[in-house]
C-alpha cells in the first residue's frame, strides 16, 4: 500500500507526470514506427513479387491507386479502359494497404476460380465488413467450415424445394402488379422501378425464406428498411479507406447507423429461429405422443430445412449458424435478383422486337390455361426468354467482381504468378466485356446465347454467378434438371407493360 502510495505520489507530481507522459509518446511513437516500417516492406515485397504484372498509371509509388476504385458508372467504364489496355489482367495497389490483381479474361479467370476450396480464402476487403451482419455463413466463410456448411445447406436449394417456391413468387409478383396498376389509376407517371422490384424479392424471400408475410410492398416495414440500409452502408464503408478500421467506423455517424440497422435484422432473425426451433420440438412431442406425423401438415421453409439439416455426425448447425444463414440468404438473394429483373426488363424495353418475341413465347405456352400462373415445369420450356434473360446477365451483371485470397502462391498464363496473401479480383464486369471474348461486347443481342453459339465460347467467359468450388450452386441444381436457374425472374415478364 505504501509503494503504491510513493508511486501515486511520483506519477501527480509535476515532473513524474511529465515523465510518464514522455515513456507513453515514446512507446506510441515506437508501435507506429514498427508498424509503419513493416507496413513499408510488405508493400516493397508485394511491388516486387508483381512487377511482371501490367500496373496503370498511379498517384505515386506509396499512394497507388488508392480513391481511384468506384462503384459507381464511371466505375465501370474505367474497367473497360482496362479491359481494353491490358486484355487480361493488371495490378492494382491501394496505398500500401491492399494490393490486388484484377483479371478479366477466362484464360485468367479459370486457374483462380477453379482451384480448389481448401486453398481459397474470402478476402476481408470485399467480405469482412460483412462479416457483423452475416457472421461465418457460407458467403463469407472458408475451408473445412465452409465445405461442412455447404453440405448442411445443399437441401434447402434442392429443386423439390425451389419448386415450391414458384407459387410465393408469383403471388408478390401480384402483389406489385396490382400496385402498379393502383398507382397508374391514381395518376402515378413515374415508378423507380428498382425500388419496386426490390421489395418484391424481398417480400418473396421473405415469405420462402421464414413463412413471413411482411407486407412490405404495400406498408412499411423496419426489418425490410433496415436491410436496404445495411446493403447501402457496406458499399459506402468499401469506399472510405479509413472506414476500414474497426476503431473508426464505429463511432462514425455511418457505423452508429450500421450498428442501428443490425440490431433490427439480427432481432428479427434471432426471434424466427428460436420461435421455429421451439415449434419443430413441440411437434415432435406431438407426434411422438399421438404417433401422427404434423410436420407433413405445414410446408417447410429455408429455416425448417436448414433446423432439421445433420451432417454425417449427426450434428446439424447452431442457433447463431443459422441465424447468419438466413441473413446471407436475404442479403445475397434480393439485391441479385432484383438487379436481374430490372436489366432484363431495361434491355427488354430497349429492344422492342425482343421484347415481342418473349411475349409470344409466354403467350404460346400459356394458350388454353385458365389462369396466367407459371409453373416450375415452364421454366425449362421458354428458350428465347432464357436467353435474353442470360444476356442481360452479361451485359448488366447484378455482381460484378468476386475477390478471392489463396494460401499458395497461384500460376496465371504467360508465367505470371500471384504471391500469396494478394486479393485476386475476378471481374466478372470485365469478363462479359472482353472483345477478345465477345464481338461488340457493349451490344445487347440475346442470340449469342443460342446453342450453336455457346460451344465455341470458353466457359469461364459468361460467369454471373462465378465458377467452381464456390460457383452459386444453387444454379446447378436448378440446370440439372434443365431448368434456369433463374426462376425469380421470369414471373414479372408476364404482364411487361
Ligand atoms: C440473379 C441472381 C443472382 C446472382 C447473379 C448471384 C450471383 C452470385 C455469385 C457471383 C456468387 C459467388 C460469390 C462469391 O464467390 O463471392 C453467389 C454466391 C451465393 N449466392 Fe447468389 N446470386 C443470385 C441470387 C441468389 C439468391 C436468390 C440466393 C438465395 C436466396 C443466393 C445465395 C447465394 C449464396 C448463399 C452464395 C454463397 C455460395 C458459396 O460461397 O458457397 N444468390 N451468388
């Protein structure tokens, strides 16, 4: 107690406080100093290792092309620039933080995308400041963790699922029908049909995801704003440098509002899956008590089926897994799908003749039925429209990069080689764009997508939904039985006004 005294003492007097506080600028100075030498000779290292790589032109040597990167169209048209400058890849460093190699031709793409899932990694840029709204789900997740999880959460993207589905799909496609007729009537001339169209996937997620009827497109709801914000506020963070720091973000106004908008969305989560777990337990009880099977009365939905999910060990996910299952499935399922639809209803709209084509393709297969509902079977029987529908996927890709890290270092055509640890870009943007790949790539012409036209092209040059072990296997599935993938978005072409 006395020495504690004696050094109180010391440290309120006036020099012992002056000391303390020259030991404490000295041990800041010297992390910074150590941090910032080591930070300066991986970035030496990494400019080294990628000197063989086409590198545009940068600020300057430490800067690189730090607040060159935008989402935005300009965005865009400067990776056609690339495109057509480096035809296949190029370095790309910003600051001495992130150093990255973009590729844009299939050639390039392929060994990236096709290596195997024990050496690929998600990168924290792209995919960490997802990670407090979507924890260590399947998106995000990598190795044995994700392989485990992708066995688990196969069932509930199996096609005898997804059929099911079909009906939710049209009855929100109504739903936003009728509203846009309402709003006509009313004297509405302008609808901002992205917003639209996003409640409606969202509205039909919903609904398959959780059996909740929202009723969002109609009224307001707090879970379904709150994901449109999220949505919006990772992409704002992606674009601030120092927005990338943990410590800064949040207690910055963007990272309050993050964590506001998270709090909504885990709640709701969190109360769906312990709500559903409790019921699938008293149904058991149920069932073993009157030996009747009440499972069989309610149709299962994405929580039932990933709840009942077990692997080969008999384990299936936890409460906390599936809740970040569920949250992926509505962020990564209502932004996509909505992007889809409103391209392929643009490009429809552009091209009137195409446009005409897909109504007399839907009105054929629809003669002689009462109602207009499509069907799970339609699917495979409307051609022309699938392929319109995959060349707005090229064209206007609703994800236009994956980012990936590897654990190795990877071999590219041309003897390039990616060091280890370097964040490789797969522009998917850059891809459907490469004139070495496709003629007039800025064109919208669905025939290239006939069938003659598709074997002579490389397979890894139309990639929407990626490409090998984390290729959207939920397309598989549905291709396996010849059938688009694509489902949720034929419906609104029903009614294309
Ligand atoms: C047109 C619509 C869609 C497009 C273009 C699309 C595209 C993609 C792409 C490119 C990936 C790979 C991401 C990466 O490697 O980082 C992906 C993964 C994924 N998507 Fe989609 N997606 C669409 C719709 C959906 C829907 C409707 C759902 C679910 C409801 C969904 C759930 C997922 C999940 C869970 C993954 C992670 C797969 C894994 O890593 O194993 N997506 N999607």
């Amino acid at each position: 107690m006395a020495l504690l005294y004696a050094v109180l003492l010391q440290v309120l007097s006036w020099s012992g406080l002056c000391l303390f506080l020259r030991l404490l600028a000295t041990g800041l100075a010297g992390v910074l100093g150590v941090w910032t030498v080591r930070l300066l000779a991986r970035h030496a290292w990494y400019t080294r290792r990628l000197s063989r790589f086409n590198t545009p032109p940068t600020h300057s040597w430490l800067i690189g092309h730090l607040g060159q990167m935008r989402s935005t169209e300009e965005g865009l048209q400067q990776v056609d620039e690339l495109v057509q400058t480096y035809k296949h890849s190029c370095c790309w460093f910003l600051g001495p933080f992130y150093h990255l190699v973009r590729v844009f031709h299939p050639d390039y793409v392929k060994p990236l995308l096709m290596a195997s899932a024990n050496i690929t990694v998600k990168d924290e840029l792209i995919y960490g400041h997802l990670r407090p709204w979507l924890g260590q789900s399947l998106l995000i997740s990598s190795g044995e963790e994700w392989s485990r999880k992708r066995r688990l959460l196969t069932p509930a993207f199996h096609f005898d699922i997804l059929k099911n589905y079909i009906l939710t799909f049209n009855s929100s496609t109504d739903t936003m029908h009728n509203k846009w007729h309402r709003l006509v009537a009313e004297g509405t001339t302008n609808i901002e049909m992205f917003d639209q169209i996003t409640l409606m996937t969202l509205d039909s997620l919903l609904k398959c995801a959780f059996s909740y009827q929202s009723n969002c497109q109609e009224s307001t709801s707090e879970y379904v704003s709150a994901i449109v914000e999220l949505s919006d506020l990772v992409i704002d963070r992606r674009l601030r440098i120092l927005h990338h720091w943990d410590w800064i973000y949040w207690k910055t106004q963007q990272g309050q509002r993050f964590k506001r908008a998270l709090n909504v969305v885990h709640r709701f989560t969190r109360d769906v899956v312990q709500k559903r777990r409790a019921l699938i337990d008293q149904q058991r009880e149920t069932e073993a008590l009157t030996n009747q099977s009440a499972g069989q009365q309610r149709k299962k939905d994405f929580v039932d089926i990933i709840l009942l999910s077990k692997d080969e060990d008999g384990q299936g996910l936890t409460d906390e897994e599936i809740q970040a299952e569920a949250n992926t499935f509505m962020f990564a399922g209502h932004d996509t799908t909505a992007s889809a639809i409103c391209w392929t209803l643009y490009n429809l709209a552009r091209h009137t003749h195409y446009q005409e084509k897909c109504r007399q393709e839907l009105m054929e297969l629809m003669e002689g039925r009462e109602g207009h509902e499509i069907e799970w079977d339609d699917l495979s029987n409307l051609p022309f429209t699938t392929m319109c529908i995959k060349e707005s996927l090229r064209l206007h890709s609703p994800v236009q990069a994956v980012t990936r890290n590897y654990t190795q270092d990877m071999t590219l055509p041309g003897d390039l080689t990616v060091p280890k640890g370097v964040i490789c870009l797969v522009s998917l943007y850059g891809t459907h764009h490469n004139p070495e790949v496709w003629t007039n790539p800025h064109e919208y012409d669905p025939l290239r997508f006939e069938p003659t036209g598709t074997k002579s092209r490389s397979a890894h040059g139309f990639i929407p939904f990626s490409s090998g072990p984390r290729f959207a296997w939920y397309v598989t599935l549905g291709y396996r039985r010849k059938q688009p993938g694509l489902f949720l978005i034929y419906n609104p072409l029903k009614q294309t006004p």
